[in-house]
C-alpha cells in the first residue's frame, strides 16, 4: 500500500509538470501540447510479481493546430493547415516549428522569435538591407533593394516547409519538432503560409486548469494513504507488543 501510494505520488508530481508547462506556454506562438498518461505495470523480483507501481509515461504530442489571428506584420506568417517551417536546431541539425514571428537579427538572418534561424533552400536564409520584404504563400521571400524603385524586386530565398507524417515526429526538450530517426524530411509544395498572421498555442487553459485541481487532488489522496499506511504499521506493531 505504501509503495504504490508512494510512487502514484511521485509521478503525479510529473504529471504536474507536463500539465503547469503546457498552461505556461497557452500564449506562446505555435507551441503544441505534450501529452502523458498513466500506466500500472507489475514490480519484478525476488518472489512472485505481486506489487504494481504507478508511472506516468509521455503519450507524445498534441499536433491539432491553433488559431490562426491577423497581425499584418509583414514578417508574421502562419501555416495554413499541415505543414511545418524547417528551422536549424541549437545543435546544428534540422528541426520543425509552427511558430511564425520571424524577424532578422542583427547579421541579416532571418530566425524565429525563439532566435532559430529559418532554413530556405541552401541553409539558414540571410536577407539584405530593404525597403520592403514579402513573404508569399509558397515561402517566397522577395524583397525591395534600398535605393531601389517599388518595381525592382528581388527574390532572396524560399522558406523550407515540410509536412512529414506524424507518426514520425517527435518533440525535443527545446520545444522543436524533430523527425523520431534524426534525418532531414523534403520540402513539400503543398504546404502554405498565411501573411500577416501568427498561430496560437494549442494549448486549451479550461482543461489544463481543471487537470491542475484533479492532479493535486489525486496527489493529496495518495498521501492521506501513505499516512493510513503508518497509522496501520503503528496499530499492527503494537498488537504484537502486546502478544
């Protein structure tokens, strides 16, 4: 009883976790839900596997997309349906975002509001000096040179966009989308941007808020059971100091 109470404890304390990021994050651009669920699995040993332990195990990632809201920021862009920006991971490699706040920093890269560079065709796309810059539905990125007329316009760059299955991604502890056997997925045609616009989080605060009152209600019953556990190890000792 003790051991059970104990670990349904520890792992509703994860659970915890997961659900207070995810409420954290209801205002963050294009951030997606983590998942988990509970398991009961059989303690092995010495003997017969007559305990049970909890744990609470990652279920994946809620892909359901947000909602998409006009901005009219010219550097804003939502995907419209499926779809995914490729972006370069901290580490070097390829990862995927849904987050659309693109700016360009201070050496002319064009990142994400979480600083990830954006990927076009050759790599990280770098954007000159301009008047003006547009992004089209395709990812194009065509811009209006300084010193230049409203009819000189150049094409920088076309933003990577994927729309890899989803059974084959996975997501990162930095928030990004990866594919689960670390390779690099191809551009998809199909995927489209929206101008102007941002996603929302996925993220619904209702049900997150009322999974945070189940999860310290369910937190503070295993402790009354722990607590039973003693005052029941207490009673058995003194029924044998009394044989």
């Amino acid at each position: 009883m003790l051991y059970i109470a104990m670990t349904g404890a520890r792992e509703t304390m994860r659970s915890q976790a997961v659900n207070t990021n995810n409420l954290a994050n209801a205002s963050t651009t294009g951030f997606r839900a983590d998942m988990e669920s509970f398991l009961s699995l059989p303690l092995y040993g010495p003997g017969f596997p007559d305990r049970v332990y909890a744990a609470a195990d990652g279920a994946g990632v809620d892909l359901s997309g947000g909602t998409i809201q006009s901005t009219g920021r010219e550097l804003d862009v939502a995907v419209k349906g499926e779809g995914w920006i490729a972006v370069q991971a901290p580490d070097g490699g390829e990862a995927y975002t849904r987050a659309g706040d693109l700016r360009v920093d201070s050496f002319g890269i064009l990142t994400t509001g979480a600083g990830h560079p954006v990927l076009g065709e050759g790599g990280p796309i770098a954007v000159p000096p301009n008047g003006k810059l547009d992004i089209g539905a395709d990812g194009t990125i065509t811009v209006q040179p300084l010193g230049q007329g409203v009819n000189a316009l150049a094409i920088v760059d076309r933003i990577k966009l994927v729309n890899p299955p989803a059974a084959s991604l996975t997501k990162g502890e930095d928030g990004l989308i990866r594919l689960r056997n670390g390779a690099q997925a191809e551009a998809d045609a199909v995927v489209k941007l929206v101008s102007g616009a941002l996603e929302s989080s996925n993220v619904n605060t209702v049900d997150s808020m009322v999974r945070m009152i189940e999860l310290a209600r369910q937190f503070e019953t295993q402790v009354k059971m722990m607590k039973t556990a003693e005052e029941n190890d207490a009673a058995a000792a003194k029924l044998m100091n009394m044989s």
